[in-house]
C-alpha cells in the first residue's frame, strides 16, 4: 500500500483550504517579515514533516531510513522525522495558524502536493531558498520540473518526488489496450470506470482528454468537463468517484479501468502483471510534491543542506527504488542502471520512475487553480462528486 492511499483529495472542503482560496489580506506575509533567527551554526538538527510511507526504510529496521541516517552521520545533523502529513487540507488547518500569526511552526521542513503549494506560495508563507548552498539542486533538478507558475524558478520549493496522474486498467479483463481518455466512455466499459474525487486530482487529464492545452485551461475548459461528467454520472457510466481506494477496485476486478497515480500502479504490477498504467495519446499530467521550508523555521541553513543531499544522484536513487514514483533527479537512472541488483538495475528502464522522451512530450504540468476561481470551481465539482 503507497502512502497515496491515505490521501483523501478533500479538494477544497476544509476550513483553512476556504481561507487561502479567498487570499484573506491579513494572512498574506511580506518577504521581509518571512526569515527567523537561523540557529543551524549551533544547533545541529532539523525537524522534517512528511507524508507515510515515503522515504526508504531499513528492510530488517524499519525505524531506520537510510538515505536520511547517511545524511546525519555525514554532517552531524540528526533529524526528527515526523510522518505526520496524512492529507494536504488537514496540514493545512493543523500549520495555518501560527503561519497567519507569524508563529514559528515547529517544522523546519515540509512536504505538500504543489496545488497546496501554490497558496503558501500566494500567501507568503514559505521561504526562498539559497540555491548557490544547493548546487546538487541547481545541476540535476528535472528541467521539465524546474519552472512551474505557482513558483517561477523554484525559488520556494523543490521537488521530492513527482509523479504522473494517467489511465491504469486490467487488460486481460477488459481484452482490448486503452490509448487515450476518450477509451474510458466505450459501451463495454459502463459501470466499470471510477475517476478521482479530488479537484486538483482529476480535472487536467479530463481536460487533456478534450485536447486541451492544461498549461493555460480557461473556464471554459473546466466547465465542459463538469457537463460531460455529469452526464455519465447520470448514465450510471462512471460507477463512483474514489481517493486511492481505486487501488483495491483495480486490483479485485470491481473496476476495469480508472484514473490513477503512476506510482501506485508500480505497486500493483508487482501483483499483477495484466495491469497497466497508460499515459494517454492526448497527454497526462506531470505534478510534484514539494520541500518547502516554512517561515520563521529554526534551521533553515540545515534544511538546504537536507534537500541538497536528497539531489544527490546516488541518494535519488536509493530514494527512487524505494518509493517508485518519477524520480526528479533523471541522473539517478544511470545510478541504478550499473547496479548489481537486478531489480534495481530494472527500475532505470521503467519508464514510470524514468519518463522516456516519448512519454515526456505527453506530460504538461496544470496552471494552478487561482483563489478567484476555486470556491466556485469546488463546490461545482464537489456537488457532482457527492463530496
């Protein structure tokens, strides 16, 4: 089970997500107003928030993590890592108060999905970083990941693992291959196809599935889709709208096809070999969930440090053949190529956890949804969704 699957894509259903969409004045933060006392040169740890389930763990100790106790034994930081993100909205509401009161936070470093991201972005709450202390950083960060709109230039954020939201389907059962979205409203597949609840979760490949462009989606584009979603709701069409409970809808046969994560569908093949992940002809969306380091966070300098060593190409590697989501650092592919262990040597051709120039011309990352719309985008959505 991927930490995914505790993910419950609340799109914009809790307190503090109504709070950054409306970009309440009083919340913003200036630049000036972001930076605490830096106590790194003295005190030599670091408090890391992240999701379940997503760092590598000791296959005999699973209280150790490899790649982050190498970190500490080479530089002399010791790390609190809390597994404590179990949802983007939750983390929200649990960090937003000391954030909009310009309160320290007691996290030195986080991880949240990029939509999530945008709105600290908006509102202040995130530092930039020294990217001249992160050289591994400034060489071998994915191109395709370096410039999203919400932070031009990845001054705030960087990636630690992304990810693409695709078609994954059964196709022995099904008997046919699926080639792009449009396959999904086949006759032969009514009642047998979910898509994911979540907003932010859904919508790009929808639209991606009527040609258009997500770099730059209009209203209009994501009205097209409520109506022609409503509509095979209406059907009976679409059997229901999931979190990552697809996993099991998949896995049992309840559903033949559906919207799903990449890395995920990894997982599933290691079970079952007739599943398959399809990044559909008309395109699939690219995200990343991302390290940001909160203001007025204690050990900033250390928290650099942290995400420079997890771009280390070696450390990537270790990281990607544990977790199976795309790896944002494409040297980590020749690391594991010239392994001796021959699943891991396997991971560096598995397109999943290394895009091919043939899949990356069908990966486009969405323009966020901005504050203006996303109350009205979410109770559209949501209403159709039943949330």
């Amino acid at each position: 089970m991927s930490r995914r699957s505790l993910l419950r894509a609340l799109g914009a259903g809790a307190a503090g997500a109504t709070l950054a969409g409306c970009g309440v004045p009083a919340a913003f933060v200036e630049p000036g107003d972001r930076a605490g006392h830096d106590s790194s040169a003295t005190d030599h740890t670091l408090h890391f928030a992240n999701w379940p389930l997503y760092i590598d763990t000791d296959d005999d100790h699973e209280s150790k993590r490899p790649t982050l106790d190498a970190f500490s034994q080479r530089t002399g930081i010791s790390v609190t890592y809390t597994e404590e993100i179990n949802d983007n909205d939750e983390f929200f509401g649990k960090i937003s108060p000391a954030l909009m009161n310009r309160q320290q936070t007691g996290r030195d470093l986080i991880v949240i999905s990029d939509w999530m991201a945008a709105r600290f972005v908006r509102l202040g709450w995130v530092q930039e970083m020294d990217r001249a202390k992160q050289p591994n950083v400034a060489k071998y960060l994915d191109p395709q990941l370096r410039s999203p709109a919400f932070d031009e230039g990845r001054l705030h954020s960087v990636p630690w693992q992304s990810g693409i939201t695709g078609i994954a389907y059964n196709r022995k059962r099904l008997g046919r291959e699926i080639r792009s979205t449009g396959d999904l409203w086949a006759d032969d597949l009514r009642g047998r196809v979910t898509l994911l609840s979540g907003l932010d979760e859904s919508f790009a490949l929808l639209m991606q599935g009527n040609g258009v462009d997500i770099t730059r989606w209009t209203s209009d584009d994501f009205h097209e889709i409520c109506e022609q979603t409503e509509r095979r709701v209406r059907s009976k069409h679409i059997r229901r709208f999931t979190g990552n409970d697809y996993i099991k809808d998949l896995a049992t046969g309840d559903v033949l096809a559906c919207q799903a994560y990449s890395g995920d569908v990894i997982q599933l093949q290691a079970d079952n070999p007739d599943i398959e992940f399809v990044v559909p002809e008309e395109g699939a969306e690219l995200w990343a969930e991302s390290l940001m380091i909160p203001n007025l966070a204690r050990h900033k300098r250390n928290a650099e440090r942290l995400i420079d060593h997890y771009y280390d190409p070696e450390v990537a590697a270790e990281l990607a053949a544990w977790v199976n989501y795309v790896c944002p650092v494409p040297a980590a592919r020749d690391v594991l190529a010239s392994s001796k262990d021959e699943e891991a040597a396997a991971l560096a051709e598995d397109p999943l956890i290394f895009p091919d120039d043939t899949m990356r011309q069908r990966l486009a990352i969405a323009r966020d949804i901005t504050s203006e719309e996303r109350t009205d985008f979410a109770k559209k959505w949501n209403s159709i969704v039943g949330l």
